[in-house]
C-alpha cells in the first residue's frame, strides 16, 4: 500500500517530464501526459485510472484520484471516506518549463491495523490548499514555488491513546539557482507555520498540551545533482520488481551513482517555535523560543555534521518542584555539538564495491560505514555547551575522541568556564540548610574551586584532560593516574 502511494504520486511529477510542450492545448497532448504517467506506475494501478487529463483551456487540468488506489484494500485492514480526487493544472511555458497551479481541500477519516493488529482510527482535515510553481521537466522537480495550507486538523486514536493536532496557517517558498559547479542546482525553502497545538492522552495518564504561537523554518542544500537524482528516480521505479538486480542492472545503477556523486556540497536546516507552552497535570513550563540547527558542510572528504539546540526565557511551574531548588532550573541553554571530518568519498569509494546482484548481508554496507571515519576514530566536537539560571551560568567547550569499535580508548580535552561560581556556591550552602545531604557537595565544590584559574573577565576555568589510559588533569595538575591494564 505505501509502495503504491508512493510511486503514484511521483509519477504525478515525473509524468510531465516527457510531455510534449506543444502550444496548442488539445486531447492528443493531455493523452500524452496521460500515458507518461501509467507509464510509471504499475501495471494494475494503471488500469484502475488512478490518472486522468483533460484540456482546460490554455492548460491541462490533471486529477488523481487516490481513492482508486485502494480498491483491492481489504477494508477491516484499511478503510477511509471523504477522499475526493485532487486537481492541478499544468501549463507549458516556451522555455520547456511548466506552471503547475493547485487550490484543494482534504476531509478525510478512517482506520487501519498496524503489524501488531491494532485499530487506529484517523482524521484529517485542510481547509485550503493552494500552490503555484514551476516544475522543469529535465529535474522532474519544482524550480520555485509558493505553498499555502489553512485550518489544519490531524487526529489519532487507538483504544489506550490519542493524539489531536492542528495548524492555524502554512506558508512555504521555494526558490533556485544554479550551483557554481555546472549541472548542478542549490535549492532554498523557508516558511512559518502558525497557531500550532498538539494534545496527547492516553488510558491513565493525564493529557499534555503542547502549544506554540508559530513555528519558523529555513532551510538550504547545495550543490544538488538535480538531473542524475531524476534518473536514479526513474530507475528505481524501473527496476522496483527487480529483486536482486541484473548485472546489466548494477552497471547502469553504478554509472548513474558516480554521476550524482557527491551528492551536495552543504545543507543547513533551522527550525524555531516560538512562545513555545508545555501544560499538564503535573505543572507546565515553556520558553519565548526554543531552537534546532542542523548542518552538513566541507569537502566530501572532510566532512562536518553539526547540531545546535537552544532555548531563551524557559520558565518551570510545577509542583513537583519545590520553591527552594526553583532558582537551580535553567533560564537559557544552547548545546552545540558535531562530528567533524566525516570522508564520504571513502564511503562512496567502498560503496560502489558493493554488489548489488546479490542479496546484502550487511558486510558490505558496514564496511562502507566504517570508512567514514578515518582508522575507525570518531572524533566530537562541542564548541558550546552553556546553562543559565539565577544562581549559576557555565560554559563548556571540547573535544572527545575515541573509536568506532570500541568504548574503552577515548580521550577528552574540554573547557570548563564559571562566572559568578562563589555565588553558586553559596546558594548550595543555603539549600543544604534544608537539606544536610547537599553538604558533602557543597564540601566538592569548594575542593573544585582549588584547581581553577581566573580568567581575564573574573570567569572561573578549568581545563579538563582525559588521556587514553584513564589519567585525568586539571589545569596542568594531575588528579587521577592512569587506570591499571590487566
């Protein structure tokens, strides 16, 4: 079932790669898209006429009818009402590229049984759905386009759970343009997604409500082989039923790999809710924004992957809480942390080794991971790690080292900066008033403070070295000797 979603909606896109581009909009060309888009899906679905194409004017109106998909779905596996066929209009432009226009809505409701045979039942509900892009042929993918979705309503329910989520507004851009390297695209996305709310509950446990004024996106790739990525689309969907593959096959499969190789030279994704509001039973808490950074940048065989998450103004009211320990919860914190020098050259270099003729063990697909980090080490970089609050802000940075195949050799070497330490010294002091077993680290801190050295801003530092044998110094002093090997 989801195989068959899948391939028909990609062949809703791939379709219009080769239609004719005639000026004259008439029956011969709407079959001709037509019969590019059976052409790319299996046979039976084909027949079904899951697709149809009529003249409209100055364009081709396109309607999938999905509901078409499941006529030999078993309905006490999978059952749905309300899906109507959905619409868009193509356009073809003198310059080869077309105008795809699209204004729907979706109400829809259902059930279906999971492997474990368990019912869910679903709702799903767009008010309006309307896009305007252009699609180029020769990608087989949109080289801009603008996107907005209202009134979005999601719901899940089995018989010990339920989710319900909804959406106020979507707005999504997409825009293009031709990366430095010829034959390749960069492509960028940003949008907002407003008014979002999710409820969660299930049998005995209190709901939680999660809100958030708006959720903002951004993102970028480069450097995208946009054309050798169609064509290992269409093979794929050429060869789905070819199970292992033919070694005439595996040779177009592999000439069509080192094509598209590498496969971007950068990506960056951000995504931040905003006035972001967790309510529960238990308490609630939130923050004016919390944040989630991902990139993937450098040379393919010098590779980083980088994430950063943050939150600013983070509030707690819970009463599991007690009002003395209320100051030691945090205000802000960003962590940032990546794995540097990934070789995805190697990986690729061992990956075209594999064979694909034959059913893998996994061997092949191992090895080819383990050549993304060179002689099996795998190195973590945090150029920042930092909490906040009323009583304490600290900063960590470093670096740990160690390997792929084991968990005993590693080392580290971080830095460990504390302003105003005296003052969260003493707010410990004052909760061990209360409670005596926090003396003992009260006594640890203060034994902490010994080694550290006064930064040029008043910062308390201590620099941390782990070495492989298990010997760990502070500033240059040594407080624990190596571990005893057997």
């Amino acid at each position: 079932m989801r195989y068959r979603l899948m391939t028909a909606t990609s062949a809703l896109v791939l379709g219009l790669m080769t239609a004719a581009h005639a000026a004259e909009i008439n029956q011969d060309g709407a079959n001709a898209i037509r019969d590019n888009l059976n052409k790319l899906l299996p046979e039976d679905i084909a027949r079904s006429g899951v697709v149809a194409v009529n003249p409209a004017g100055a364009r081709y109106e396109i309607v999938y009818d999905l509901a078409k998909l499941l006529s030999n779905i078993d309905p006490a596996d999978f059952a749905i009402s309300g899906l109507k066929p959905i619409s868009m209009f193509a356009t073809p432009q003198d310059n080869g590229l077309w105008n795809v226009e699209g204004d729907n809505n979706l109400n829809v409701s259902g059930h279906f049984k999971g492997p474990d045979q368990k019912r869910t039942d679903f709702a799903y509900s767009i008010a309006s759905l309307v896009y305007t892009a252009i699609f180029d042929p020769a990608i087989s993918y949109f080289r801009s386009g603008d996107f907005r979705a209202k009134d979005i309503k999601i719901t899940s329910a089995t018989d010990t759970d339920q989710v319900n989520a909804s959406l106020g507004d979507i707005q999504y851009k997409l825009t293009s343009a031709d990366s430095a390297s010829p034959g390749r695209t960069d492509f960028a996305a940003n949008g907002t997604m407003t008014a979002f709310a999710q409820q969660v509950s299930g049998r005995g446990v209190p709901p939680i409500q999660i809100n958030a004024n708006s959720i903002d996106f951004d993102g970028k790739v480069n450097n995208v082989p946009a054309r050798q990525l169609k064509d290992i689309g269409v093979f794929i969907l050429d060869h789905a039923e070819e199970k292992p593959l033919s070694k005439e096959s595996e040779d177009k499969l592999k000439g069509l790999l080192r094509d598209a190789f590498p496969l971007i030279s950068s990506l960056e994704e951000t995504i931040t809710f905003n006035n972001l509001a967790v309510i529960s039973a238990g308490g609630s808490g939130g923050a004016k924004s919390v944040g989630y950074h991902f990139a993937v940048d450098g040379p393919s065989n010098a590779t980083r992957l980088g994430v950063a998450i943050n939150a600013a103004d983070v509030t707690f009211d819970s009463p599991a809480i007690p009002a003395a320990y209320s100051a030691f919860l945090p205000q802000a914190v960003d962590v940032q942390f990546g794995i540097p020098d990934m070789d995805f050259a190697a990986f690729g270099d061992e990956f075209m080794k594999m064979d694909f003729t034959k059913v893998s063990s996994g061997e092949s697909g191992q090895r080819a991971a383990e050549k993304l980090f060179r002689d099996g080490a795998l190195v973590v970089d945090f150029p920042r790690i930092s909490a906040r609050s009323g009583v304490y802000d600290i900063d960590i940075s470093g670096t740990m080292k160690g390997r792929i195949d084991s968990n005993k050799d590693y080392s580290l070497q971080a830095s460990i900066l504390a302003r105003d330490y005296d003052k969260t010294i003493a707010a410990v002091q004052q909760l061990a008033k209360e409670n005596p077993e926090l003396n003992q680290a009260s006594f640890g801190m203060l034994m902490v403070k010994g080694f550290a050295k006064t930064d040029p801003d008043g910062r308390q530092r201590w620099d941390v070295t782990v070495s492989p044998d298990g010997s760990v110094t502070v500033n240059g002093q040594i407080v624990k000797g190596p571990d005893k090997r057997q």
